[in-house]
C-alpha cells in the first residue's frame, strides 16, 4: 500500500464527503461525540455496500487500509 502525497487531507476530505453522502442518502445521522474513527468505518462500509468502492479483503481490513481507502475515493472527487 504505497502512502498518498497528501494522505492526511484526503482523509479529512473523504470524512467531510462521506458524511455529507452518508445523511444525505437519509441512512445515518453523526453525532459530535462520534469519534473519526467509527466514521472512517461507517462510511468505508457504506460505501462498499452501495458499491461505490471496492472493499478490502476483510482479513486485510483494518483503520489504516480503510484511510488510505477513503483517501483514493476523496482524491478522485471533484
């Protein structure tokens, strides 16, 4: 898995997205509380589901695979 340029402001970026993707299809609603790291693999999950991404075969799934995930799918955003 080789590290994005900007990895971490994708991620920011792929959080921001995913949120705005995930209550906007009605199918959950963040709360302040929610930590970045329940959302990271609440949207990674959201998004394989509606097969908007790949997923990660899940022995190789972890918090780091589904950031660098996101981060494709964000740097590829408009």
């Amino acid at each position: 898995m080789k590290k994005l340029k900007n990895e971490k402001a994708l991620v920011k970026k792929a959080i921001l997205e995913g949120v705005k993707y995930g209550e906007g299809r009605g199918v959950v609603e963040f709360e302040p509380t929610d930590s970045a790291h329940e959302k990271i693999e609440y949207i990674y999950r959201l998004l394989v589901h509606d097969k908007v991404i790949q997923p990660i075969p899940e022995d190789q799934v972890s918090q780091k695979s589904m950031m660098h995930k996101l981060a494709i799918w964000a740097s590829k955003m408009k």
